[in-house]
C-alpha cells in the first residue's frame, strides 16, 4: 500500500524525499510514472505530487534565459509569449504525444525519464540547457544537459533529488532555433530520427551553434564536431556540410533503423539548420 | 490507503484509494462508469480520455489521488450536467452518423467538449490536429469531423 502526499513547497518536498529516498517516486504529469508503477517497473511507498507547488509553476525570463518550472506543463510553455519566439522549442513541444497528453506532461518529467527519443530533451540539449536540481544534503545544483544522462533512461539524478527547473537561453536578435523530428506516423510517435539546432547569425555567417540529436545514440547528444564546423560558415556553406555525412556524435545502434537513420539524419540535420538560419536572418515570425 | 475527495460528474466524493491505483480503474471497478475504456494503457489511443477540470486528458495515465480537490467528468455526467439533454457534441454525433461500434466515441466525445469550450469557430485542421490523440479503428474519422464541425455550429447558435 502506497500514501501519496501534495508538498506546497520545494523545502517540504525534498524533506519527504529525504525520508522516504528509493521508497518515493514524484509524480509530476505522470505520463511516464503512472506506466512505470502500473506495469510493475516501480512500485512506490511514497508517492510525491508536484501539484501544489506553486513556486514550480512559472515560466520567467532572467538575465537572458528563459527558466521554466518544475511543474510547469507543455500546454503552458505552447501558450508562453516567450516560449512562442523559440520556434524549434514550439515545435518539438507540440509534437509531443497529444493534446491530451500535453495538458500533464511537462519538461522536468521529460527529462527526468532520460528517454533517448524524447523530443523536449533534445530540443533542450539543442538549446544548451540547464538542469536545476535540489536535494535536502547537497543544496542547489545546476547541471548542464550535456552531462546530465548516464544511459538509455538512465541520468545522474539521486532518488532524494528533486528538478526545480529547466533554464535554456532566451531568444535574441540574430537567434533561430529549428527541430525536425522523421516519424511513421504524423503524431503519437515516437520519433526515429531527432534534431535540434539553436544558431547565431551575423553578416550571414555561423557565429554560434548548439545541435541535439535524439533517438540515435543511448541519449539524447550535443553534436560538437557539427558545431565547430559550422561557425564562420554561410548559409550555402552550412548547408553543404550538413548534408555531408552523418555527424560523429550519432553513435547509431544495430537496429531495423540503422540504415534508414544512417541516410536521412544528415538531411534532418541540414532541415533543422536551415530552419533556424531563417529565424536568426528574421525570415519567420 | 489515502483518502481523495474529487467532484464527479457534479457530485462530491470522497473514496480510500491506495496512491498506485489509476482513475481509469477507479471509475470502472469503483463507480462502474464504464465509458472510458482501458486499452492502451499508455496514453496513446485516447479512448479512456475524461474532463479534468475541463480539459481533455488520459484517465490510464492519472493516478486517483492525482484528482484530489479537482474536477472529473465522464462521458456518462455530460447529460446530467446538461440538464438531462444531450450535449450538443452528444447529438451532432448522432445526428452526423459519426458512431460506428462507438468503443472510441466517449473520448472523442469528450476531446471535443472540451477543444470547442476553447475554440468555437474551428478549421479543419485544427479538428484533426485536437483529435489526434483519439484512435478510431472503424470510422476512418470523415463523419466524426463533420459531427465537431457540426457541433461548432451549434454550440456557436448556443444550442
């Protein structure tokens, strides 16, 4: 038999999980928790809801990054006036499994799943995101995504930790983001092929780029070597090498996929750049 | 055990659930409200989809006490709550021929009560994009479209 309890506040929250360590589980959007328990995977004593915490509920802009609250759920980031001017993030968040599905689900629990496939976490690992996470013994800590995944559904997260929020840079001028996802079905799937691209633009070359590539390696990954090459690049330029091979950090798996992902990574990777150099260039809204 | 109290379909309820147990079984074995319909399991096919505090979400993937001081309606409160009419979803369904084996209405149903609460004049498009999450197997959701569609403009005349 399992209790389930409503923290109101942060402090409240990591004192239970302090209390109850392995033997609690936080049930946020419960999109991937309420599988987990009902299929036998976890089999919680305490169960934590991050209903009540308001404190976790905000989306704020602050000294340039956008930071978005623990509990906060996709249905707020779509309706966020700050949000919208990230076009790869609308665009990966609204892709994400139904409407339905969208008015629970929330980032924080997106990447606390640590699903190699999972789109908000590659857009957020395309957006050179911060993960804030607080425990009763450690205090506040911040960790980058790129060091936040261990393994397929794996990360470093210790059972006592709770994720206050997810921070990723705000858009500025010169900016664009862009994300592709190559799926079999229009919606409600899980993507085959992931990629995001945050870029800065000035005098039409590259100054700065962050690429996610998701559903190819164990985790979702920070393409670096696509992200030195492309700085000082133009736009014809960038998207030649784009097109040119598969990007080093992909790291497919032996699977029925492999080849198809082998073929269309590099075109999605071209797509999701292209689409971002036209937000930074101010060719979309 | 954990003592919830949610509204249901109007009325005040109070149960003793364990934290674990999911709102879909609380509705069928509980309160033997048999209209959302356990398949998936997964929140995908969207055919336990119930009213939480009025927007359309998954019952397989709610834990009950996730309702605590919420709000739940089922497709079986919709008729009640209107004042024993149907609902003008309810009846442009019928009226459109958009009920095949009906095993996925009650969510469709519902996906579209609450999208039209929010969007009373819609595009096709966005009809197919809001039930997108709700599978239908035999309809080939032609007539289902033509039954939202058909509801908007009721709703709209404030039928």
């Amino acid at each position: 038999m399992s209790e389930f309890f409503k923290p109101k506040t942060v402090k409240e929250c990591i004192d239970l999980l302090d209390q109850y360590g392995s033997k609690a589980m936080i049930v946020n959007g419960g999109t991937d928790a309420v599988e987990k328990i009902n299929t036998g995977k976890a089999q919680p004593e305490a169960v934590i809801l991050m209903t009540e915490m308001k404190e976790l509920k905000k989306i704020t802009v602050k000294d340039g990054a956008v930071h978005v609250g623990g509990a906060v759920t996709y249905l707020q980031m779509l309706k966020n006036a700050e949000i919208k001017k990230n076009q790869g993030m609308m665009i990966a968040v609204g892709a994400i499994g139904s409407p339905p599905v969208r008015v629970m689900a929330t980032p924080a629990g997106n990447v606390g799943t640590a699903a190699p496939s999972a789109d908000c976490t590659t857009m957020l690992m395309g957006s050179d995101a911060k993960i804030h996470v607080v425990s009763k013994k450690e205090g506040e800590r911040v960790i980058p995504i790129d060091k936040f995944f261990v393994k397929t559904y794996v990360n470093v997260l210790k059972p006592e930790d709770l994720i206050t929020e997810v921070e990723f840079p705000a858009m500025q001028p010169g900016m664009g983001s862009g994300y592709v996802r190559l799926t079999r079905r229009k919606v409600q799937d899980i993507g085959k092929v992931l990629v995001s691209a945050t870029i800065e633009v000035k005098r039409g070359r590259c100054t700065k780029a962050v690429i996610g590539l998701g559903a190819l390696n164990a985790t979702a990954v920070r393409a670096y070597s696509v992200e030195e090459a492309l700085v000082g690049l133009s736009r014809k330029e960038a998207q030649e090498f784009c097109r040119s091979g598969l990007p080093k950090e992909a790291g497919l798996r032996p699977s029925r996929y492999t080849h198809y992902k082998e073929i269309t990574t590099p075109v999605a990777l071209e797509r999701a750049v292209m689409m971002a150099w036209d937000q930074a260039e101010g060719k979309v809204k | 055990m954990a003592v919830v109290n949610f509204k249901l379909n109007g009325n005040d309820v109070t149960i003793d659930v364990d934290a674990k147990e999911r709102m879909i079984d609380t509705l069928r074995k509980r309160f033997h409200l048999t209209g959302a319909k356990l398949t998936c399991g997964t929140g995908d096919c969207g055919a336990c989809t119930v009213l939480y505090n009025g927007k359309a979400i998954r019952s397989c993937t709610l834990l009950t006490c996730m309702c605590d001081g919420q709000e739940i309606v089922t497709i079986e409160g919709l008729m009640p709550m209107n004042g024993g009419k149907l609902h003008p979803v309810q009846q442009a369904f019928m009226e459109a021929g958009a009920i095949q084996c009906g095993y996925c209405i009650p969510g469709m149903i519902l996906t579209t009560v609450a999208f039209l609460n929010e969007n009373k004049n819609p595009t096709t498009a966005q009809i197919r994009a809001a039930i997108s999450g709700n599978l239908s197997r035999c309809s080939g959701y032609v007539k289902i479209i033509d039954a939202v569609k058909l509801a908007a403009k009721r709703m709209r005349e404030g039928a």
